[in-house]
C-alpha cells in the first residue's frame, strides 16, 4: 500500500482589492473553539470568481486561504463557494498578526505618535490549524 501526501490547493486575498467589507467577530457564546475568532469578509466580484474556481477546483481536497500573504485557514471543500460572504475562523494569534494590515495601517511606518500609543504585542510562529469547512453564511 502506498500513501501519497497531497499538498492543499492556495487561494490568495489582498484586503484592500479583494474586501469590500471586512469584519472580525472575536467573541462568540456559542463557538466551539473560544481561541478562534472569525474573520467576516464581502468579496469583491473577482474574487468571489476566483473563489468559486479555486474551490471548484480543489473539490474533495484541502485548501488553504492566504490573506495579505499570511495563511489563515486550511479546510477540506466539499462543495463550490461561489458567494460573496465568507466566514474565515483563524486563530486569535493569526487575527493579531493580520489586523494592522485589515486597518489600513502600514506596520513599517513610524511615527511619533503611533509608537507612543501603540501596544507592543510579541509574534511566534504558530502553525494553523486545519479547520473543518470554510462557512458560508446563509
């Protein structure tokens, strides 16, 4: 018997082009994982058409969403997502590392003012979990 590893299919967001709303839902009573929270997204026409190719595509397989060049979730594709909303869970880690660049903030730039209000948040390396499906609201 041989066993072969199948690498995930990729996706790839930019939040500015590929976002037409954006919104993060960090605390939920009913969650299962309360270490995630769900990134809530309106894509734009595009991306919605590269979504429903890339999964169409990657049917019966893995596929891993890259948002702003950080991969966020991987889920197994059970049917085409060819909607405009999507619900991305992520670890609150991955959600800290991405909300400069989902706000609009240069994470490079410096000025006087932001170092002095800005909190000092620490980054490690964590590996995403696999997720079960990515959510489509109805």
């Amino acid at each position: 018997m041989t066993i072969t590893a199948v690498n995930a299919a990729e996706i790839a967001f930019s939040s500015p082009g590929d976002f037409t709303e954006i919104s993060l839902n960090i605390k939920d009573a009913y969650s299962a994982n309360p270490d995630f929270v769900t990134l809530e997204v309106t894509l734009s026409q595009d991306a919605q058409q590269r979504m429903a190719a890339a999964s169409g595509a990657a049917l019966g397989q893995d596929l891993t969403l890259i948002v702003n060049g950080k991969a966020v979730s991987t889920s197994h594709v059970q049917s085409v997502l060819d909607t405009p909303q999507l619900q991305i869970p992520m670890s609150r880690q991955t959600a800290t590392e991405l909300l400069p660049v989902l706000l609009g903030v240069n994470p490079g730039a410096s000025s006087s003012a932001a170092s002095q209000a800005a909190p000092v948040v620490a980054a490690s390396t964590v590996e995403t979990p696999v997720m079960p499906a990515l959510v489509a609201p109805d």
